[in-house]
C-alpha cells in the first residue's frame, strides 16, 4: 500500500535509510532502488551498484521514481516543489511498517518519558506473551523487527514527533504522555508540534484504545476528535481512572498493586510514565501479580536520572536527556533536597527557560555549573527568582572541567545532578554522547 510502481528513491541515507533499503531489497527484489543524499554515502553491500544522487544536486533525479520514501524529520514542502510532491508517492519507514505488521501495535508517544514508558509496557507485557517486540525511536529501526512476526506478536513502539508528522496510520493502542514545548526549531510552534504528536490518534477508530493522563486538560482538547475508547489514568484518585497513587500505594479498582517506594523510578515525571504503562498492562489483562513483580525488578533507562554512582562521598546523576526546562524541574524533584550541584545548559532551540529559575533556588542547589549556550539564560533566571547571590555560578566549556569543579564544590553526602534542560548539539554529538563523556570523567576523576 505504501509503494506505488516499481522504483524507489530514498531520500536520505542514514541508519533507517540503510534498514529500509535491506527490507525492500529482501522482501522485493525486483524492486529498482537509489539512493538521494546531500552527504556522500556508500550503498549497502546487499545492493552495492544501487545508483547514488549525492551532493548539491542529488535532487535532480526524484521525477523519475514513483514512491519517494524519506527519513524521519525531512519536510517535503521545504525539500520538494509541489509539482513532484503531487506527482510521486511520498511515504517513510514508519508508513511501511505500519502498512506491513502483521501483530498489534501499541505505540508511545509525548515529549518526554517515552523510552521509559514503553520500555515498561513492553516489559509488563512479557508477563502474557513470549513474542514482545521494543522499537521505533529507540535502537534498531523498526522495519528490522518485523522479520517472523506473526499476528499474536505484540509490537511496543517509541514514535518522534519526526515520525508521526508524515504518519498515515495509527496503532491499536496509543499511548499518548504530556506534550510541551519541544523541536521547536523544526516544527515551528508548538501549535504544529502538538499536531505531530497527536497524529498518534488521528487513524484510530472505535475499536482502539487511546491512554493518556487526566491531569493535562490540554491533552483532552488535543485529542478531542479522536473516535477511540479512552482509558486514563491519575497521579489522584479519581473515578474516570483506572489506575491512581493511594497513600503511596499503586492502585487500580482491583486493588493495591504495590508501594510506590518499591520502584526504582524517582520523580513526579516517572510516576506518570508508571500509570501510563501500567493502564496499558490493565488493558491486556496482565496479572496485578506480574505487574508488581515486573515494577519491582525494572531500573532506570541510561541517561534517565540515571545514577552513575557514589565517588568521594558524592552521588552522580546523569540525566542527559532532559532537554528541556519541565525535565530538569522533575529531575530536582526526584532528589528533594539532596542536590548540591546542578550541571545545565546546551544548545539554544529557543525555549523559553524562566522556569529553570525558582526549580533550582526550590531544591536548595548552592552551584550551578553552566554550558553553552543557554547557560546564561539559566543563570539570568536564577537570578530573577532572588537566587543570584545565594547560589556560585560556574561558567564551563567542556565536560571534564564541570565534573572537575563538581568534584570541588559539592558537598559530601550530597547529589551532583547533570540535567541540561537543554539539547547537546553545540558541544556534544547528541545526548548520549553528553551522557558518556559525563560518565566517563566521573568515574576517571572519581579513581584519581
């Protein structure tokens, strides 16, 4: 359904654009495929004279394919003339997988708490099923995963506001955790950001199952057009929920599930991620038991409030992937005070950081340890909330020499906490990589 005639192009030859042209090549072999990318790129070894259109013309070719299939993130109103974009079939990975998968789909979005959230579903649901399969914006691509799946085989996906804004499906069940500002740099306004992520519900019908919390009224009028069954869930006891926080207690209307306390996940952000993966568990049946058990044996994703560990009597966190202000805040929150040193700042998207400021003076952090390039914005909201003369500014450029000062200034007993608020792209390759080299000079500072 999603290719139409007898030649592809892709556009775009990154990790997906290699797994996408092994599945065609594997599963359509008489398929003819290309390859169109700014950058100089190799074909894959499967098909190693699969024509390549690189550099600044490798658009010059695209009439000549009838289906375009493109990575995640590219906008074709910007990339495309309207006259080939109505003459092509325009489709993605995800399109294909989607047209493709034989099993159900349960899929996650939000701004933040997706990996967490559907590593969990996919983890509580390995309790009634041995063929759980974890991907999308995670990992392998997940045209990768597709191979021998059959249609008992349950699919878990993370979906990106990159991947569902070109989305012409919807799962079984969707997953849809709280959207603030985010990638406003791509999408424009958060207006055009809320439309990608609530294009996760748009293809739903009666039959499907749409989760989401009851707290955000704004998901609500988000979703207002979704035809689904809706199946919500609340940090409070509420009667349209199935599933609440009782007195610390996990709670659904069968009964208490576990203490809260027996969860490795700190923050009010994951006591979220937790009820929303947990509706999902009630929906497919899965034991209160099992639930319990698989809670209480699950630990935290890398990069997510992640502790690296104790050195010289200080405990390190890294919570590179907290990318915006509402991240750092509920990264405070998880460590009430216990945080001495807070490491933030990075890559300037044009988010609005003034709630950085009473976060920090709130959690009783005495330095802060910034990077460009919104570490000045950080410190100037800081400032505007009274805690400029109360807490000591450290200006940094590289991580080696923030983990050196947190080393210095934190005080015994206590929590260095790096949650940026900010992306990693000035200084760092992605957040991973900001997570690592974090980790990294703990340990090897921490040994000296």
């Amino acid at each position: 359904m999603e290719i139409r005639g007898q030649s592809v192009l892709l556009l775009g030859y990154g990790r997906e654009g290699q797994t996408t042209h092994r599945f065609l090549r594997s599963r359509y072999p008489a398929l003819k495929v290309a390859i169109a990318d700014q950058a100089a790129v190799t074909p894959i070894p499967e098909d190693p004279t699969a024509p390549c259109f690189c550099g600044p013309d490798y658009l010059s070719r695209a009439a000549e394919f009838d289906t375009i299939i493109h990575s995640p993130g590219m906008v074709m109103e910007r990339i495309l003339p309207a006259g080939l974009r109505h003459k092509v079939k325009l489709t993605t990975a995800t399109n294909l997988f989607f047209s493709l998968c034989p099993g159900k789909i349960v899929a996650v979005t939000g701004t933040k708490g997706k990996s967490t959230t559907s590593s969990l579903i996919a983890t509580l649901l390995s309790g009634i099923s041995s063929d759980v399969r974890f991907a999308g914006n995670i990992g392998k691509p997940m045209l990768s995963y597709l191979e021998g799946a059959k249609p008992e085989t349950l699919f878990v996906l993370e979906l990106s506001s990159f991947q569902l804004q070109d989305i012409h499906y919807s799962p079984q069940v969707a997953v849809l955790l709280n959207i603030v500002p985010e990638h406003l740099d791509h999408h424009g306004s958060y207006e055009a950001y809320a439309t990608a992520k609530t294009a996760i519900t748009r293809f739903q019908n009666e039959n499907d199952v749409l989760i989401h919390s009851l707290e955000y009224s704004r998901l609500r009028e988000l979703t207002k057009t979704s035809r689904a069954q809706r199946l919500c869930y609340s940090s409070n006891q509420h009667p349209a929920a199935c599933c609440w926080i009782d007195h610390d207690q996990l709670t659904c209307d069968h009964g208490s599930i576990i203490k809260r306390t027996e969860i490795s996940l700190r923050g009010t952000g994951n006591i979220q991620n937790i009820l929303a993966a947990v509706s999902c568990a009630l929906h497919f049946k899965v034991p209160i038991r099992t639930i319990a058990e698989k809670l209480k044996a699950f630990q935290p994703l890398e990069h997510r409030l992640e502790l690296v560990g104790e050195f010289k009597g200080i405990r390190f966190v890294n919570d590179s992937l907290a990318t915006i202000p509402e991240a750092l805040a509920n990264a405070l929150s998880a460590y009430t005070g216990e945080v001495d040193t807070v490491i933030a700042g990075g890559y300037d998207r044009g988010l609005n950081l003034s709630g950085t400021g009473p976060a920090i003076l709130a959690s009783g952090a005495r330095n802060l340890i910034l990077f460009p390039d919104t570490g000045p914005q950080i410190w100037q909201a800081v400032c505007a909330c009274g805690g400029g003369e109360r807490l000591r500014n450290f200006p940094v450029q590289a991580m080696e020499e923030a983990v050196r000062i947190a080393y210095t200034v934190t005080a015994p007993g206590k929590v260095c906490l790096m949650s940026p608020a900010s992306s990693s792209f000035n200084l760092f390759k992605d957040y991973r990589d900001r997570g690592d080299k974090f980790k990294d000079s703990v340990r090897r500072l921490g040994a000296g």
